[in-house]
C-alpha cells in the first residue's frame, strides 16, 4: 500500500509517518471545532425548545386556573393574573426572545411572532377580561358562574405554540444529526489514515528492521550471505545498503583473514618444526660426544624431519671421525651420509667423492627446476666464523624445491654443526693443555717428592757404606739401614701415587663421566660405601679445574679408604653464590689435619692444588664423626663478574 503513497513519501520514513500523524492530529481538530460548533448552536435551540413547552404548559395552567371552582372568585382572578404574568414573561424571556430571532429560521421565526401577536392581540385580552368576571362575580355573590372566554379559544394558542417546539425540535435534530454525521466521518479518516500508517511501519519499518536483525545475526555467526531485500532512498532502505555492502566486505575481509591466519598457522607450525630441529640436534651435539654415530643420527634426524632424499657431512679436517670411518685412510676427508634406505658411512677423497664435486653451492635465488628434470645436490658451508670443516650436502627428489625456510634451516644447522665442532676442537685442545699442565706439575712433584727420597737414600746408603768400612759397631749400622728401609718405603708409595696420579685420563665426557669413574673404582679396590651427590652443570669448570677437582677428590678418597676405617662416605659437589663446593664426609676414625706423619704429602698437595684453583681446603671433623674435607673455589662465573666489576 505504500505505493500509492505520494513519491516523497518514499524519502524519508520519518517524514512519512509524521505527516500521517499529522493528519490524524488535523481531522482530530476539525471532528472537535465542528463538534463545538455544532454543540453550541444545538445549545440555544434545546433551551428555546425547552422554554416553549414551558409556554405550552403554562397556558394550560391559566386555563386549569380560570375552570377551578372550587376556590373563591377573587383569590382565582389574583393566581389566574398572576400566571398570565409569568407567561408574559417566558414569552419574553431572553432564552427565547433572543436564541429563536438569532439562530432559527424565518419559520421559526415567523411562528414566535404569531404566538406573541395572538398572546397579545388575542389571549391577552380574553384572559384579563376573565379575571374583570371573575372579580365582578365575586362581589355580586349571587348567580351562576361566568363563563370563561379563555377556555375557548386556549387550545388554538397551544396549537401555534406546539408548532413552534416542533419546528425548533427538527431544527435540533437535524443539527444533532449533522454532529454524528461529521464525527462518523472524523472517525472513518482517522481509521483510514491509522491503518495506512500501520501498513507503512510494517513494510517500511518492521520488516526491514527484522531482516536486517537477521542479517546482523547471522554476520555475528560467521555468515556473511545473507542479503536484506529492503533498500533504497529511505532510512532504513539506506541502512539497508550500507548492511548488503558491509556483509560483502566482511565476506571478503573474512576469506582474506582466513587466508592469513591459514599462512600464519603454516608459518607458525614451520617455525616449531624448525626450532624442534634446531633443538635436537643441539641437545644431540651437546649431550653426546662427537663422533660418527652422533653425526650419523642427526643427519637421518635432519633428512626425515625435512623430507630430503639424502643428506652427506663431508668433513676435510676430522681426524677423529676418519678413524672412526676408516682406520687405513687417516688422511682422507670424513664423508658420512644418511639416506633412505638407511645409514651409510664412507671414506672419500674430495676430489673423487661424486656427492661433494656436484654439489651446487646453495643460494636463496636458486632456480626452481621443471617436472621430471634431476636437481644437482646441494651444498652448505660447515665452518664457525672463518673457519670451514666441510660441507653439508642434501640430494632432493625430482620436482622436489628448496624453499627459503628449509635453506635458511640448513644453513644455520651446518653452522651448528661447525660450532659444535670447532666447541669439541677447543675442549680437546683444552683437555691436552691441562694434561701438560699437570704432567709439568707431576714432574715438579717427582722433583720435590720423590728426587729428594732418592737423594736422601743415596745419602743414607753413603752413611751405611762409611760405617761399614770404618768397621762400626752392628747396631749403628742397623739403625742406618732402617732409616735406609723406611726411605725406600715411602719412595716406594710416593711413586706410586704419582703413577696414578700420571695415569689419570680425563675423556671426552668431561669431569661428571669422570667423577662416577673414580667413585665406582675406590668403592671396588675398599670396604667404604661411596655415595656420590653431584649437583654441577656441566661445561662449568675448564678442563684445567675439572684436572685439579678430580685429583684432589683421588686423593681425599684414597685417604679415607687407607686412614679412616669409615664405613660410609659422601661426595657432594654443587655451584652457588659462593662458587663451587667439593664436600667430603666419612664416619671413620677421623684424622688431625696438623698432625701429618713424616714422608705423607698428600694433604700438602692438595692444599696446593686448592690454592692453583683460587680457594681453599678444609680439614676438620665432621659434624656427626669422621673427617670433612671441603673445597671451596670461585666458578668462572664468579671470577668474570669480580673482573667486570673492577674494570668498572
């Protein structure tokens, strides 16, 4: 039905339905002026027909009056003049007089005027001379009863008058007629135009709005089809619009979103699977020790999490894997390579090993090959800083590419790799160097120790071979001799001690492999249950303190497996604020670290070793028995950050 509205209704549903409202406010108006107009005019007619009849009545009552008589004649000729006086006056009362000459017809009019000509032409006259009778009647008292003119001529008054009311009773009606007349019509428009009003706020406001509901719903749910039928020029047709366009551009805004966030998962999971990678092979080069195996493991480890078809470490300076590959060819390059069908390992020349001499160097432009056609290898620089140890080497399958991230990938795991090598060439390098160190240190002790037994034997033999010459008394010379004995004894120890101080080795697996070695090893040779509570992270010490940690351990244990009877012992080492802690406690006999026996010098030597760490020992009892030795020293830790704080 809206169409039929005028085309500017269409522009604005706020227009529309105010001037629909407004209509039903100007037929409100004029139902209520025509109303009051109608009403007013009705007003005057009801009393003017109001106070005919009362002129109707009243002439009966003059003629009730003048037939009465029953009363005295005078007292009837007073009442009789006394209400031919109030008819006079409602005759010419102004709620007559004044409503029939204004509002009334000509008719009307007319008659009002007949009635009072006949009252006072007529009926007037006859109704005083009634009275004259009556009172001459009543002062001759005698004869019978005049009669009344009045009562004659009474009914054709009322007649005129009973006309009059019935004129202005049909004026009235009709009037009163016109009143529903106008209000039944005020009502009809205002129905009319309250249902148009209706029927436009349900296609133009209720449905629009319920559409767009839904389509706002169903955007909220991840739906972004749905279309709302109801647009054009108007509020809600604009609404609408601007709905139809933002749902295509959230629909379009959403498809890119996912397309993002599908990208971004696949970076992510990328990431992850590097980072896993990376961390494996990490934690596989820093767990374990360098060797074939090891590299073996992490190149299947690399080709399986990467898909490649075969990945080759070919390594020019690697003495130790060469012997691990080949013990004959020592000074061929290591080439180990993990495919496939499984592991392989090999010794090759680089010069005639096919895997390495095909390798292309790899490049983040390299060009993508077509279906079918075979990818050269590709190769990786295995090096840490300037120094190179080989190549990384993968074989890809055909139509098989090299994106970016795995390049990247495989560049920075060859890093690692050379890293964890050039790592493993200074730790060897470092392990030698304390070896000699302490090699240098057994030799000053073989000078300090040992050379001066010997010597003080030579002496003694000198002093055994004078008295024997000079033919001296036997007891003397027996008292030379086991001097001479109790020499030899202690020289005797003492080269032992040193013989397994010199044949200590420090492998690859650092100080805690070493630490568990010693400990199961005097548990065996000794009585002593040795517990071992080790609490160092590893790589903290140098190789040169992990040599003098460990010696000073041998010596401590071999103390109380020989001196201290102790039927338990605890080793602790731990790392602290204070640095690192080396703790010793047995339940034996104890021991009086002033009172050392003459040739021992052990506790000497490893106060020595204590001060060359940069701490100290103690020996003392224990807190529940026995003996506690405790070395004390600053980690490396604590050193740089004393050095940083004094340079600052």
């Amino acid at each position: 039905m809206s169409s039929f509205l005028p085309r500017s209704f269409h522009h604005s549903i706020l227009l529309s339905v105010g001037l629909l409202m407004a209509v039903v406010v100007v037929l409100a108006i004029l139902s209520m002026v025509l109303s009051g107009s109608v009403g007013r005019a009705t007003e005057g007619l009801a009393a003017a027909v109001n106070q005919s009849g009362s002129l109707r009545m009243q002439s009966y009552r003059i003629g009730m009056a003048l037939a009465d008589a029953r009363g005295p004649a005078d007292l009837r000729a007073d009442r009789v003049a006394a209400l031919a006086e109030e008819l006079e006056q409602r005759l010419a009362s102004p709620r007559l007089a004044d409503i029939i000459p204004r509002r009334a017809g000509e008719e009307i009019r007319a008659g009002y005027e007949r009635i009072r000509s006949d009252w006072n032409g007529r009926m007037r006259p006859l109704v005083s001379a009634d009275i004259a009778r009556l009172r001459a009647f009543d002062r001759g008292g005698s004869g019978d009863p005049p009669t009344m003119a009045y009562l004659a001529d009474v009914d054709g008054f009322v007649e005129q008058i009973d006309a009059l009311v019935g004129e202005l009773e049909r004026i009235t009606e009709a009037r009163l007629a016109m009143l529903c007349v106008v209000q039944a019509v005020a009502l009809i428009l205002t129905v009319i135009v309250v249902l148009v009003t209706m029927v436009l706020v349900i296609g133009r406001v209720i449905q629009p709005l319920a559409e767009l509901l839904e389509c706002a719903d169903r955007s909220r749910r991840g739906d972004f089809t749905r279309r709302t039928r109801f647009t054009g020029s108007d509020e809600l047709g604009r609404l609408g619009e601007a709905m139809n366009r933002m749902a295509a551009d959230l629909s379009h805004l959403y498809a890119d979103l996912e397309g993002r966030v599908a990208e971004k998962t696949r970076d992510l999971e990328r990431t992850n699977h590097t980072l896993e990678l990376l961390y494996g092979v990490g934690q596989a080069l820093h767990e374990s020790s360098i060797s074939t195996p090891t590299f073996e493991r992490v190149l299947q480890e690399i080709r399986v999490k990467l898909r490649l078809r075969a990945v080759t470490l070919c390594l020019e300076d690697a003495p130790d894997l060469r012997s691990d590959l080949d013990p004959h060819r020592k000074d061929a390059p290591a080439c180990m390579t993990a495919r496939a069908e499984g592991e392989q390992r090999f010794a090759c020349l680089s010069e005639a090993c096919t895997v390495c001499r095909e390798a292309e160097p790899y490049h983040p432009l390299l060009r993508t090959l077509g279906r079918g056609e075979r990818r050269a290898p590709v190769s990786f620089t295995v090096a840490d800083q300037d120094r190179p140890f080989g190549v990384l080497v993968v074989e890809l399958d055909r139509d098989q590419s090299l994106p970016r991230w795995q390049g990247r990938l495989l560049s920075s795991l060859a890093t690692l790799i050379g890293t964890a090598l050039s790592l493993h060439r200074r730790q060897r390098d470092a392990r030698r160097l304390a070896l000699f160190e302490e090699r240098g240190v057994i030799a000053r002790e073989l000078h300090d120790s040992l050379a001066q037994s010997l010597s003080y034997l030579k002496i003694q033999a000198s002093r055994l071979d004078a008295l024997l010459r000079a033919g001296a008394e036997p007891e003397r010379a027996r008292d030379v001799l086991a001097e001479l004995r109790e020499g030899a004894n202690n020289a005797y120890r003492q080269l032992r001690e040193l013989l397994t101080t010199f044949r200590l080795k420090m492998d690859d697996r650092g100080l805690n492999a070493a630490l568990e070695a010693t400990v199961a090893e005097f548990r065996e040779h000794g009585t002593t249950e040795i517990r071992l509570d080790n609490r160092l992270p590893a790589l903290l010490l140098s190789p040169n303190e992990e040599v003098h940690v460990l010696q000073i351990v041998r010596e401590a244990l071999s103390n109380v497996i020989r001196h201290a009877g102790a039927p338990h012992a605890l080793l602790r080492l731990a790392a602290g604020d204070a640095g690192i802690r080396v703790t010793l406690d047995d339940d034996g006999r104890g021991i009086d670290p002033h009172a050392v026996p003459r040739g021992h010098y052990g506790l000497s030597i490893m106060r020595e070793r204590a001060a060359g760490l940069g701490g100290d020992i103690e020996i003392a009892p224990g807190p529940h028995g026995g003996t506690r030795v405790r070395l004390t020293f600053p980690s490396r830790r604590t050193r740089d950050t004393g050095a940083m704080q004094v340079s600052s």
